[in-house]
C-alpha cells in the first residue's frame, strides 16, 4: 500500500501541503501568492530545484511524483 505523503524538509513541508489544495499565483508587485499569504521567491526556487513544483507560466503547481 503506498502513502500518499510528501517527503520533503520541514521548512517545505508547509508549502507542499498548500501546493496540494491549489496552485501559487504570480503577484504584480513580484514573488508569489496562495490566497492572501505571500510566499518568498527563495521558497519557490527551492520547491522547483528539488523537483517537487513546476513553474506553469504565472503558476506554481505540485509536481506529478509519476512523472520522471
């Protein structure tokens, strides 16, 4: 049986989590957005480097973990 859970560092684990309910979304004024949280650039280049988002023109989506 396998666990739907994302093994990721605990300072990208809050963000993984908010990745699985929606994408971010590209702020005018720079960096990135879910809702009304801001999310640092360094976060989002973090979450792409490690493989687990992709950058979609103006979104920020979780990685498909099937996909190599």
């Amino acid at each position: 049986m396998k666990s739907n859970r994302i093994f990721a560092p605990p300072q990208d684990y809050y963000y993984l989590r908010l990745l699985e309910l929606g994408p971010f979304q590209r702020r005018a004024r720079g960096g990135w957005r879910f809702g009304t949280k801001v999310i640092n650039d360094a976060v989002i280049e973090r979450l792409i480097a490690s493989g687990k988002a992709i950058l979609n023109k103006d979104l920020v989506c979780l990685a498909d973990p099937t996909k190599k």
